[in-house]
C-alpha cells in the first residue's frame, strides 16, 4: 500500500479552536504508526509542515517505509512557514527527515512563490499523482490518510481539500484524529 496523506498542523499557542493540541503529538504518532502497520504501507507520500506530517514521515522512518515529501516551495523558506512558526522541536525534526529523504532522492520541490494561492491545493495534487506513480511503480494500491479533527474550517481549508480530492479519486480513506 502507498499511502498518501495530508493533515493538521500542531496548534500556535493560544488558538481559538483546537484542531491538533501540542499534548496529542504522541497519541498521534501513534495512531499513525499503527495506520502504516496495519496497511503494510511501502510508502509514505506527503509534505513536511510540523505535526501530521512530520509525524508520519517519522513513524515510516522508524519502520524503514520509504518516504517522499512534496514541498510547495524551496525548504529554507517551507520551514520558516510552516514549521518552526509552531512551539516544539520541529526544526531539528524537518533538517534531519529533510537532510534523510533527501538523499534518497525522494524530495519533490514544486517551485511555487511563497505565498502563492494555488501552491499548497497543487501540493495536494502533487503528493496524490507522486503516491499513484510509486504504486504503479511497485504494483500497489494507493490510500489515503487524513489526519485532522474532522471539521472543515471553511473555504480555505487545505486539509478538506485534500479529503475530497481523494475521494474524488477513488481513493480508500483513512481518517486520523487529532483530537
């Protein structure tokens, strides 16, 4: 199985509505963890933001799953944005994935601006295409996870984008709370 997956951010500190709290990083990685086992991943398709990605990209490390990350735009930048903005040790957590994945040639940088509307929906796309060229690659299926809260939060929601691109796909679907 080539599993693609999108999902939730770790909370800023103070946010309105908890979407993924600091305190679930390790019930999540766990639950992801279990996801990678029970699927019998071979692979593990999605970007790097801190929280739901990172904790899967590690997850499928510790259990030697290969990985590829699709990033929007150039690293220096998607780390300043989208991932050490969050309390926690997700720099050192992206340089040593990143530096790791990397080397195995495995990092897809789209080469999107900073900023540009369209880059993180197109990131969506491009994890889903890079998971379906792996599985025809290795004559798997591809599914897909979503590692959220199970609530949209409207128009600009990246994840629930995601959810319904996959759906629109075809794709199994394995939800993952945040929560």
């Amino acid at each position: 199985m080539i599993i693609a997956l999108a999902g939730r951010r770790v909370d800023a500190p103070g946010a309105e509505t908890p979407r993924f709290p600091p305190a679930n990083v390790t019930a999540v990685q766990e639950r992801l963890h279990r996801l990678l086992v029970e699927q019998k991943a071979q692979a593990v398709v999605c970007s790097a933001a801190c929280g739901a990605d990172l904790l899967a990209l590690e997850a499928a490390g510790v259990l030697g799953i290969r990985r590829r990350i699709v990033l929007p735009y150039a690293r220096d930048r998607f780390r300043a944005t989208s991932v050490v903005d969050r309390p926690g040790d997700w720099g050192e957590r992206f340089d040593r994935i990143l530096d790791a994945v990397e080397a195995m040639g495995d990092l897809v940088v789209l080469g999107y601006a900073e900023g540009e509307e369209a880059a993180y929906l197109a990131t969506n796309r491009a994890i889903l295409e890079q998971a379906a060229i792996l599985a025809e690659q290795a004559q798997q299926a591809v599914g897909a996870a979503v590692v959220w809260d199970s609530a949209g939060r409207g128009a600009d929601d990246v994840t629930a984008a995601f959810l319904q691109e996959a759906q629109q796909r075809g794709l199994t679907v394995w939800p993952v709370s945040t929560l």
